[in-house]
C-alpha cells in the first residue's frame, strides 16, 4: 500500500478545500459552514457519520475490512477546524473578507484528515480495526474537544478508542515539511489570570488623598515576574505575560478601580498545582502593603498536552518510513502554547506531532507565526499530511493484529492506558 503515492494524487483537491475553508473561517463552536464543507468533502465515502448536539462537530467511523469479529480495536485521528477572530493580512487571492483568519492553520488540518479519509476508505480492506475521524470546533478556547469527548467521540466506533492522534501544522520555527514531536509534556498548561485593584478614586495632583490601583496594579505586575524566578525551580519553568490593563478615563484622575488579565503557563503537575496559590499570596500581599483590595481570578484554561512515549515513538518511526528519517525531529523542550487535545490524550495514550509548512523561500526564523494576521502556511504540506494520519491509523492497527499487548488487552475490554 503506497499511501504518499496515493496521496500525492490527492494534493490539487486537497490545496482547493483547504482554500474553500480559508476564505470563510468561522469562530468557536458554532461553525455551519465549516461543518457543511466537511460533510461534502466526505460524501460517498464508506463512513458512519454523526454530528454534535452542543457544537457543529463532525465524527466519522471507518470500519476496516480486516477487522475481527466483535470489538475491534480503534485508532482516533483528530484535526480542528476553527478559526481566529484577527483580520487577515496576508493579501492572499484566497484571504478571508469577512473578519475572520485561519491564522493557526486549521484548515489545512482539516484538508488534511479529509483526504486521510479519502485514503483510508480506499484501503478499507487492509485496516484491521476501525478508525474515528474527529473533526473538532472550538479549539482556539472554547474546550471544543472536552464538548466532543463528553459528547462520546472516544466511544463512536461503539468502543473506547485505544490510541489517538492529532497534528499541528506551525507557520514559523520549522522548516516546510519536517514533522517533530516529543516524549512527555510537549505543550504547556494554561491559567487565565484575572486582577481587579479597588482603591478610592481622586485628584491626580493629590494622591495622597486617594488610595491609587494604578500604581498597585503596576506593583502587582513587576512582583509578579519576580516571584516566578524565587518560586519556581528554573528546570521547571513558569510564564507569565500580562497581556491586558485596563484603567482610568483621563490624565489627572485617579480611578477608583483598574483590572489586568495574563496568561500563565506551566508544564508539570507539580507546578500546575502550585501557581494558583503562589499569584494569591503576592497579588494580595501587593494590595495589602498599598491599602487596595484586590479580586483574584486564576481560571484553568487547558491541561498540559503530554504524549505518550511509545506513541510518539512510534510516530517518529512511521514519518521516518514513510517519509524518510530526515523528515523527523525530536525536539528537546515542550512548547508554551496550549491545546484541548489535551484533553483526548488525559483519556487515551496518543501522541501530538508538529508540521512545518512555511512558505517557500521565507525564512522560518523571521516568519510571522501562527495567530499573526500575516501567518502563511503552504499547502503543500497537505499530501504529506494526510499520509501520516492515514499511516498513523493503518499501522498501528496492523501493530494490533500482530499481537500488540496494549491493544490486545484494550480490544478484550481490559485497560488500555
């Protein structure tokens, strides 16, 4: 079976959905559009298909000709599908009009498990086991994942999926075509952090008249970034980016009140613990030594994405089969974003894998990176891509038949974690 031959063939249909989804992106969980462009991508395949009740999800199940009789095992293959509410500014001739941009690369995701579909039906008969395609809203924020995995999407084939997949294609760092991933924690943890200073308002050329959340906020701010190196261990590192302030109307008022927002980034479940407790205790500290009182909010965003050793290993072993072995790369450090698959691979072991597709000369140190309103992503990278979802899903069923204990114990309703 030459799945990259097969997909290559593919490629021209492929980079046209991709361009049919950029040029209308939607944002969140309710994605219509988006949602009837998929189901017509996948219209005639041999797949059993259902849509979410709380967001315009689609799942589809491929049962594999070469499937046992009964519970078979299941490989989970995942691509979001939302995009961003940034104004595109990219003057592409396919650039969203509309407000919107697919500037973290979700199309080419979702292009990409079409056609992984397209492959994996045409190959039917040589799975040995079934295969779930998750198309996902709501990635960018919205727990679009954590809706679908309370909705059952680990369940759809009518047993819990054993191992599943996602891919992430970046618009900078990597070179066009190299995939990379890591053992463990690959990407970050994530809290929102939200401070609202209450003081007493006043006239700005008398603050000792008032009781100023300006200056306290700006104290909370730098004490911040100060308590991270004298709490947390260097080796175990913590972010923390104050990204909003909000205060005041006018030049010689003081507010009665001011408010920031940060993101705040971990990477272990010790620290994840940890940091909650350690923004209370010198936020509060500021407002107590400044006669302010402060609201604290640290609201848990993502959990961090950790892939599983033997599945990322056997990641790396299908792109390097597939692909050749210079087209993977085991990076050293996680990454300091966050994602919801996250919240798939908590339930199942899996791995996530990176795709470089800068464009075409551009340099992949000075490129603007995903969430720009400049990011490029070349859809060349598509064939590659399907290839290694479909890959992905026919060997590690194929591992399942040749007596993969992991798989064996899941597909006789034992633990496969």
């Amino acid at each position: 079976m030459d799945l990259l031959d097969d997909a290559r063939a593919l490629q021209g249909d492929l980079a046209q959905l991709r361009r049919v989804l950029h040029r209308e992106p939607e944002v969140g969980l309710d994605l219509p559009r988006t949602q009837e462009t998929v189901l017509a991508a996948l219209d005639g395949l041999p797949l059993e298909i259902s849509t979410g009740t709380r967001t315009t999800s689609v799942t589809a199940v491929l049962r594999g000709g070469r499937r046992s009789a009964g519970a078979a095992p299941t490989v989970l293959l995942r691509a979001d599908m939302d995009g961003l509410p940034v104004t595109e500014q990219t003057g592409l001739d396919f650039a969203a009009q509309n407000g919107a941009m697919h500037g973290c690369g979700h199309d080419l995701h979702t292009a990409a498990l079409v056609g992984a579909a397209q492959l994996l039906s045409r190959h039917r008969d040589r799975l040995a086991g079934d295969v779930v395609l998750m198309f996902q809203p709501g990635e960018e924020g919205w727990d679009g994942a954590k809706v679908m995995v309370d909705e059952g999407v680990l369940d759809a084939s009518g047993r819990r999926a054993n191992t599943a997949y996602g891919m992430h294609v970046f618009s900078c760092q990597k070179p066009q075509g190299r995939f990379f991933s890591k053992a463990g924690t690959l990407l970050a943890a994530s809290y929102k952090l939200t401070v609202t200073v209450r003081g007493a308002g006043g006239h700005g050329s008398s603050p000792s008249t008032a009781r100023d959340p300006i200056t306290a906020m700006a104290e909370m701010i730098t004490s911040l970034q100060t308590m991270i190196t004298r709490t947390f261990d260097v080796f175990d590192p913590v972010v923390v980016t104050v990204a909003n302030v909000r205060a005041g109307s006018r030049h010689n008022i003081i507010p009665d009140d001011a408010r920031f927002e940060a993101t705040v980034r971990c990477y272990s479940p010790a620290t994840y613990e940890k940091v909650p407790g350690a923004l209370r205790r010198v936020l509060e500290g500021v407002a107590s030594a400044q006669r302010v009182d402060v609201e604290v909010d640290v609201a848990p965003e993502f959990p961090m994405t950790i892939n599983d050793v033997d599945e990322v290993a056997f990641g790396a072993e299908v792109v390097s089969d597939l692909m050749g072995e210079d087209r993977y790369e085991t990076v050293t450090h996680p990454m300091a974003g966050s994602e919801d698959f996250s919240y798939v691979l908590q339930e199942v072991p899996g791995a996530f894998i990176g795709l470089g597709a800068c464009m075409p000369g551009a340099d992949p140190a000075a490129a603007p990176m995903n969430h720009s309103p400049r990011a490029q992503f070349d859809d060349a990278v598509l064939a590659d891509a399907a290839t290694i979802y479909a890959g992905l899903a026919v060997r590690r069923l194929e591992k399942a038949q040749s007596g993969d204990a992991r798989l064996e114990n899941a597909a006789a309703g034992g633990d496969a974690r």
